[in-house]
C-alpha cells in the first residue's frame, strides 16, 4: 500500500485550501448573511418597491465572464447591496400589492434554510425519509384545517404532495386524468379529450393543456361577465359539454378556481362539481390565492361541494407564511397520478419501495428530484398554530375592508367587484372622467396611466386587470409587513397621482 | 375620518402579538437556525449515512393535528433533532457514495438563503428585473466555463435559464420540438412523432415523452452493450429512424446522454449529433452530471459536437457546489421553446415585456413562478472561482482512481465498465463466487446481499445498477465532506462485509 499510503498523507482533502463546507466558516458566512437580510427587512420599505432599473442595466455594470479566483463574501454581499437591491421588485416590501402576495415569514424562512442545509433529493422514500413522511404528515394536518373530506387524507385513501406551482399541480392531475381516458377510448382518441374552464381561470391551465398534448382547439374557455360577478355559469358549462359530445368530443377536465387572479372571483363550486359527476370529469379545484382563507370558519363555505372533485390545491407560498415554492395538492386517487408519472429503473428500485408500504413522491409530480419542502410547512404550522393562522388571514382581510372604505369616501374613484378576501379591485369611475372633462371612452386608459404613474413613484406596486373590458387596478394585501400606515400611505399616493392624471 | 382614524390608531398592524417577519425576531432565529446547521455540518459523519428508520416511523410519534397555539423555535428543533434527524438519508454526509452527489457548499447555501429572503416570484422581467437579468448573466459566464458554443449563450442569440430539474428541462424542450413538428405536420400528427434514446438514457426522458402525450409506443429505447462500453450507437441509431421514416412515423427528438446514471457512459456525440442533423432531430444534450467536469479541459472532449445540438443541460445541484434544485438549460433557439411555452394574460402585461427588450423566463419553461435562482449560482461561481471549481472536480476524480486502485488490489473484486469521472462500477467477480463455492448464477444476488449489508450498517450508502444484466455496485465520489479517509474506512467497510457474504 505504500504509493497509496503516500497519496493518502498528503491529500488528506480532494479540495483546495478550505472545503467548502466547511463548518466554521460556514457558522461565520451563515450569521454574516442572518444579519444581511434582517437589516434588508428593516430597510425594505425604504427601496422602490417596483424596481426603476432599464432591461439591461445588469449586463453593463457585472463582469463578461466568471472571475478565476475566488472573492469574498463581503465583496460579493457588497455587489448585492450595489448592484442586485436595485433590480429587486421587492415583494416583502410592506408597500407591495400587486399580483398576489408572496407572504414570507421567519418560520417559513427557517424551514427552508434547513431543508437547503440537509440537501436531500427525496424523490422516493428511502433516499430521506423523513422528507416523505413529514410531507404525509402535512398535507393531512393543512387538509383537515381546511377540513378537507376524508377522502383526501392519507388516512382516508387519498393524499397530499407538496409540488412547486399551481402549473405542476394542474399538469400532473390532467395528465392523470388524460391517461385514465385514454386508457378507456384509446391511444389516437387524444385529439379529442376537451379541458372545461372559464375566461378567469388561470393561464397556468391553457399552459398546462399545450404542454400535456390537448388540442388548443379543444379548450373550452367559458365566458363570463360581470353581472354574475365573473363567475363560471354551471348551465353553461353543462351545455358546452353536451354540445362537444354531440360533436364526437370527449370531456375530460373541468378547473374551478376559488378567488380568480383578476378579480378573486368564486366559481360556485356545489353546482359545477354536480356537472362534472354528470359527464364523469376530473375536477380540479385551484384555490392557489383563496384557499389559504378556507382555514377561517367563516371562508370554509366556498369549499362547499369539495367533496366530489378529484384534486384541490392552494399556494402556501402565496398568502400562507411559507416561502416560494410550495403549492399544495390533494387528490383522491393516487394511483391515477402514481399511473401516469410514475417511472421505475433499476438504479432507483429499492425493498421499501417493493414492501408497498411506502410513498415514492416522484410518481407524484412531474419532476423525479424534489427538495423536502415539508419542512417550511411544518414549521409555520408549529410556529404560529391554527389560532394565529386565522388571525393572520383576518388581519389582511380587514385591512382589505379598510382599503375599500377608503376608496368608497372618495368620490371619483369605484369599487368594481365585489370584495371576498383581501384584494380590491377598483378605477377611477367612469363620470368622474367625464366630469373632468375626458371622453368616456379613455376611461381605461386613464386608469392604465393612473396605474403607471403610481407604479413609476416607487412608492407603491399595485397591479391590474381587464374585467369584461374594464380596466381595473387590483390592491392585493398580504405582505407580511404591510401595517395599517402602509395602507393609508399607499391610498394617499393613489389619490394624489389621480390628482395629476385628471388634470393633464 | 372618525372611524377610520381611530382603527389606525388600535391596530397598527394586522397581526398577533408580533409580527410574523419582526426583523429582530429574525435575527434572533436565523442566527439559532445557522448554529443549529453548522453543528450538524461537524455531527454529520457519525449519523448512519442511509437512514434506518421504518415505514411509517414518523406517523406515530408526530400529534394527528397542527396545534392551535404556537409553539417554539426551540422545541421545534429539538423535534428535528430527535424526530426528523433519524429519518434523514444524510446526502452531505462524507460517507455518501450513493446515486449521484448533492454536493452542498457555503456558498450555494448563502445564495439560496438570500433569495428565499428576497422571495421574489420571477415570471417575468418586471417582477424583479434583476432576477432575470442575472439568470441571463450566470448562465453566460458557465456557458463559457463549459466552451459552449457561442450560439447557447445571450450574445449569440440563444441563452440559457435555470430550471428546476432535467426533467423539466428535457420537457420543456421535447414540448418545444413536439410543437414545432406539429405546425409542420399538422397538430394531428402527434401520434406519429418518434422520440429516440438510449436504454441507458435516464428514466426521466421517458417520463417527459409520456407527459407531453408522445404515443408510449414510440419512445426508441436503443440497445447498447458492454462491448461497447453501454454508449448510444450511431448507425443503429440511423437504422431506427430510416425504419420509423419508412413505417411512416416522424422522427423527433433525440437525447444523447455525456455521463449515464448507472454507468457514467459517455454517448459520442459528434457522430450522433450528425445523425441529428441529416433527419433534422431535435437534439438535447443530458450532461446532468458529468456536464460540471467539462469546465476542465481534460474533460471538454466529451462535448465535441455540441455545436450541432439544439439543447444542453447540467444540474448544478449534482457536482457543481449548488444546492438543490439548479438545472441549467441552454438552447440555441429560444423562440422554439417561447412559442410553445408563453402565455400572455392580461394581468402580467407590461411596458418592460412590450418593448421586448426583456426575457420573460416564464416562457422558457414549464412552471410561471420562480425562485430567484441565479443567486445561489452566482455566488458559487464567485466564492470559488474557475480555478478552485477545476480543483474541486479533479479532488473528486483523483479520489476516485484512488478508489479503483483499492478495488483492483483486492483480487476479489473487479471494476466492470472503464472509470471516466469520479464514480466506480465494481462487483464481487464471478471468479470470487466460484471459488467460493457459490453457483455462477447467484453472483448478482450475492453481490445485491453486499449492497444491502453495507447500507444496513449505515457506515457508507452506495446503490446499484443493472449493466448488460450484470449488478454492480455504484461508488459515486461527490459529497462535499468526503476525504480520503472516508474512501479507506468506506473500502474497509465494504471488504469486511464482503467477506460475510462470502462466507455465508
């Protein structure tokens, strides 16, 4: 043994001078980098919370290539505070209310910090238990805070999977769905499988279709409009289906979405899920944003009807304390996913995995590595408890409230759907800009410039919508940060941006 | 104002007691959270590598429900210490020689704490410029590390993104060829498109094949041997397109393999790739994890071709110092991948976008939300450098011939495929077995009864693979902890038990 015994002494690390794991080092960096991003906290509110960076402007100030030699954390921290902080939208600020939150919080922060720190690739159970059986444990725990039916436990037959997105969540149940047809009427009969939704539902669901091999012509996009507040109509929809039978079509899919991206509206779930049993589709309910609310007694009612669909999923990471990603889905035959995603080479078989006693989560989803992204759930769910959860959810929905009481006292504005949760979705009404002397007709577009103007101060990010053609600007609550001054001060902006687009 | 003015002054903020992201709290937590990791990062080695934990462990000492009251920092960790830990397969445990490598590191960990401290969600440009605007920066300098050719990179008119998994990466681009075949063929066409791999290729290409709605029937698994090393054939490759041409069929989409799961096979894909080119494949590269290698010269050949391919991929996340999940995609066409991929709803419409001076990253790939994970990239590439990440590549690979050295002189054993980076095929030979007085037939089975005795004992985790019928036992070199000295111990362990087994 003696060249080896040589090698041995001298190389006693494949690495150069320090491993890079090394955990002295890592304890320093690792409390240098805490500190970072609590002072970034402190300071958030102070950034343009929209981002005033031109396209490109990162290109030109960061090197053309790799450096060779290392650098620094504390240059590279400096880079970040320089360099990054400005090109940040930063969604944590307490005056960001567009799209729908990304609520953060140190529970959820700390979850993933240690799922990061244990690294592990659980795509099937043995390869970290742990990560399959915590995330078992949370979805059963989040459902029956939900109070999801039996049926989507694991206790009751079916089970939960923690996935990225809501576009993962949907592309898995219909390729689910897709397969269990095709199993029935044939290989070739896939150009006529038909996906059921509405003109609100998310575009996540078109994507998904395209991706899965659905005809784009056979997506049923179902109109809607504001006199039933932007609701999918069940008779519609019942006669859409027949007419496509009728057409030699095959239903397939219906998604029923509680609390629309553009306006937070609620498909009546009971009556469309009834359609769905009559034509035997896979229905999937996407709460992403809502669902969160359902753990409130007084939200729980939208679900009402949930227990005769086949999946549900919601964003922990939208309006749930959990960082980014983290959506949950629920589904009430497993194996119709375990059958279509599932994969089995040899280099991953394994006797748990023969026992049947097992989940492997990669037969789950569309992706075969996962991060145990249990661990952030399970620590808000400790860290805060049901009681606190609800009154989370609460707290933004009065703020709501409040923001829509404002914008009621000021006469030149609206409110142009009815409010469920916590966003308001209002203009510039249509006779104020007649009064101020404009066209009726630039109603939008005054709004569109309202929305500019505010997004170009910095001091606020607000978002829109087009709702049966009307231009709308959406006020999403659920940064974690945002206080009641936050709200005052933002609808002080707003009023005085209108101020000066009116009079231009 | 009355009202409203008197709510502001009761409730400042929406929350209870504290704030659920109180930048002290944080500070106080995140800095238990980094302790609690270093100390694991010191632990880690001594903790059975391959958890040995049962079925269903974890259901049975965890509550039924999340709690209704909160509960502490403190207890929860003492939960994971006590509860998760023993249910944890310890990827970043220097004894971890199984699948491929998770190879952490300071600074990939930094890079993921400081963007799921951002936690920003970005689908598009505006959400947080400079998310994607890193992405484009990141993806350009490894791009050159790797000598791609400049049409992969942002200067050339391809560029690269950051996915999650290559099962994302190969289904985004597969979706991409798919729909560019069927704008020529016509949309009903797709039972006739042909996807071509290896039976080597790793199960997540068929996987990806089945999700896009690619007729099960026509995934071409080609067979390779051990004469010729389990490499992708080119002229059987040719042999089956000109027969699927000839039956009708239209060849689509062909994956070429640098570095195989269970044997690190390297397909030759300068040959393979001019098959690609003469019946106008879409060709994707799979380098998951041999691809890192490449930045070091020695290695670059494996590559020679790539400037015919359409696609490239490496996970970060495997060998590359980058936590889970980074897989870096480069295309030299991205409106392939855009026009199968984008959406374009109203409520996402920007100036930003309109100008098309951006990338919208929402559009190169399956999910719309991201995570901002060019951070964690950047941040290894600069803490190391080219020159240390060279290093860190060859410490690995150099171990790993150590390795075969130890097998080669113990006569019982014999490495069975050729060594090209930092894994080792090896078994118990069939000589061994014979002359241990064992049928020839059982050499698989005794050699199956080794792998589960040394994961049994929890000192090493190594895995297996079926190679031409043949078990053999996978020593991947690749844990960021790992020394020479856990080769020698990890060596030993595997003698000792083999001589069991033997004499059983």
């Amino acid at each position: 043994m003696g060249s080896i015994g040589s090698l041995t002494a001298q190389k006693l690390t494949s690495q150069f001078p320090q491993n890079t794991l090394e955990p002295e080092e890592f304890r320093r960096q690792g409390h240098l980098m805490i500190d970072f991003l609590a002072d970034y906290y402190r300071k958030v509110e102070n950034y343009p919370v929209r981002s005033q960076v031109s396209p490109g402007y990162l290109r030109e100030i960061l090197p053309e290539s790799a450096p060779y030699n290392p650098e620094s954390l504390e240059t590279i921290l400096q880079d970040v505070q320089t360099k990054i902080i400005p090109g940040i939208t930063h969604w944590q600020s307490p005056n960001f209310f567009a799209y729908f939150p990304s609520s953060g919080s140190t529970a959820g922060f700390l979850g993933e910090m240690l799922s990061t720190g244990f690294n592990v690739v659980g795509f099937n159970w043995i390869s970290s238990p742990a990560a399959t059986e915590l995330e078992n444990v949370v979805t059963d725990w989040l459902g029956k805070m939900l109070q999801l039916p039996k049926s989507f436990l694991f206790s009751g037959g079916g089970g939960g999977v923690l996935q990225g997105t809501t576009c993962e969540a949907m592309l898995s149940t219909l390729v689910a769905a897709r397969d269990k047809s095709l199993r029935q009427h044939g290989i070739e009969s896939i150009g006529r499988l038909v996906v059921y939704c509405s003109d609100q539902t998310h575009c996540a669901l078109q994507k998904a279709a395209k991706i899965a091999g659905i005809n784009p012509k056979n997506i049923r996009s179902i109109r809607t409009s504001k006199s039933s507040t932007f609701q999918l109509c069940p008779k519609l929809l019942d006669s859409a289906i027949s007419s496509d039978i009728q057409n030699g079509l095959i239903p397939l899919y219906l998604c029923v979405t509680i609390g629309t991206t553009s306006s937070t509206a609620v498909d009546p779930l009971a009556p469309l899920s009834q359609v769905g049993k009559k034509y035997e589709l896979w229905v999937h309910v996407d709460a992403a944003y809502a669902g969160s609310a359902c753990i409130c007694p007084e939200f729980r009612h939208f679900l009402d009807g949930v227990e005769n669909v086949n999946s549900f999923s919601l964003n922990a990471h939208k309006w749930f304390l959990t960082t980014l990603d983290c959506c949950c889905l629920w589904v009430t035959d497993p194996s119709a996913l375990i059958k279509a995603l599932s994969t089995n080479p040899e280099y991953l078989k394994n006797s748990a995995t023969e026992s049947n006693k097992v989940v492997d989560y990669k037969d789950w989803q569309i992706m075969l590595s996962r991060r145990f992204r249990a661990l952030k759930l399970w620590f808000v769910l400790r860290s805060y408890g049901l009681g606190q959860l609800r009154e989370f959810i609460r707290g933004h929905v009065e703020m709501a409230k409040y923001f829509e009481e404002l914008v009621t006292k000021d006469q030149r504005f609206e409110v142009v759907v009815p409010r469920h949760f916590s966003m308001v979705c209002f203009r510039i009404s249509l006779s104020t800009v007649i009064s101020n002397g404009k066209k009726s007709e630039d109603v939008n577009e005054i709004n569109r410039k309202l929305l500019e103007s505010v997004n170009g101060s910095g001091q606020v990010f607000v978002s829109h919508a087009l709702l049966g053609g009307v231009y709308v600007i959406r006020f999403a609550i659920g940064a974690t940060l945002t206080y009641y001054r936050h709200i005052n001060a933002a609808w002080k902006v707003v009023q005085d941006h209108a101020g000066v687009v009116l009079e231009r």
